[in-house]
C-alpha cells in the first residue's frame, strides 16, 4: 500500500467498550428476596414468586450499557453548520434513590475535520446513562466526552427528563420535568451558535412531542 493510499484509509473505529464490574445476579436475586421480606412483601405467592429475580435481571439491565464502535468520516464537504439529534431517549437511575429517571437528550454539534454516525449521539447517551447518576453529571459527560473524541468545533447537549424520586415519593410533583444543559466550544462562546441551538432544542416538548 503506497502512502497516499494510507492517508485515504478510513480511521480504525473506536470500539466502546463500557467498564465490566461482573454484576452477580445469583446474589442480587438473593439480595432482592431479602429486601422485599424485610419490606414487608411477600415473595411467596405465585404471582410475586419470581419477582427477585426479574428485580435483579432489571435493574442489571438499566445498569448496563452496550458496546459500540465509534464511526467517524472525514468531513469532506467542509460541512460546518450545526448537525443536532433530537428527542434521543434518556432511561437512568437516580444514584440517590436508585429510582429510574426518564426522558429525551437533544445532542449537537459543530463539525470539525470529522463527522460522526447519527446513531453513535445516542449510543454515548446511554453509555453514560446506563448506570447510577444525577441528571447534571450525565448532561457534562455526554458534551465532554463527544468534545475529547470527535474534536468538533463546539459541542450542546440538553436533557430532560421526569424523575420518580421527585414524583413518586416526597414531593410527589408528578409531571414535572428537569432540564439541565452543557455547551462547549462555539456552541458557548459564540452568541449566534449558541442561541441556534438552543432555539432548536427548545421545539421539542417532554419525551419527543413538538410544540406548533
């Protein structure tokens, strides 16, 4: 291969791979009986029997994202208007309450040398979603991460979402939502990049729907 055939090869994907902390199953299940007993829930009964372990398979699930290969191209047009994913789903577990929180991520950037698969926006949403967290932590993540491997020019994530630790107990506010938001590069620095992308996060309602 000559070298400038090199130079036009396609980059080597990033494969993603999530850290594996062995998640004991067998245990949870035990743990989830004992929890329920000691809760005052009988496990006995036919119909709640097997709730341990759909408990502990469920929870394991919510907190377990998948593997992914990070698919870049070479941004050959030169493209550099804003390219935002909308109304991505957000699924969570509040780390305070172990409570699900639930919502849509709006996620977008402005491009530098290299574009990125549409669909790796919401593999790196749930990357950092699948696994105990506060909503403002999850929104950082998502924006610094993209900002460190894509390298783009500015980078705005918005989320929001319901959380059932503040609409199923204490307050018990049902319907309220939580917005939080990160810009980096242009999308905070530059007072146009910056009022584009929030107007266009701002036409999307709670979990996908669109005002107008």
């Amino acid at each position: 291969m000559t070298a400038t055939a090199r130079s036009l090869a396609p980059p080597t994907p990033l494969r993603v791979v999530p850290p594996a902390d062995g998640a004991d199953l067998a245990a949870a299940e035990r743990a989830a009986a004992a929890f329920l007993t000691a809760l005052g829930v009988a496990t006995d009964a036919p119909a709640t029997a097997d709730t341990p372990r759909r408990m502990a398979h469920a929870y394991a699930e919510m907190l377990s994202p998948r593997s992914f290969d990070l698919t870049t191209f070479a941004n050959d047009e030169g493209y550099d208007e804003l390219v935002l994913a909308r109304d991505i789903p957000v699924h969570s577990v509040c780390e305070h309450h172990m409570l699900p929180f639930a919502g849509v991520a709006h996620v977008g950037y402005l491009p530098g040398e290299r574009i990125l698969g549409l669909s790796k926006l919401a593999r790196v949403v749930e990357l950092f979603a699948r696994r105990p967290q506060v909503q403002e932590r999850l929104t950082t993540q998502v924006a610094g991460w993209l900002q460190t491997h894509l390298q783009p020019r500015g980078v705005g994530v918005v989320i929001e979402a319901e959380h059932m630790c503040m609409t199923l107990r204490g307050v018990r506010a049902g319907g309220t939502s939580t917005i939080t938001s990160a810009l980096l590069g242009c999308l905070r620095e530059d007072p146009r990049s910056r009022a584009e992308f929030l107007a266009l996060t701002a036409t999307s309602t709670p979990y996908g729907g669109r005002h107008g």
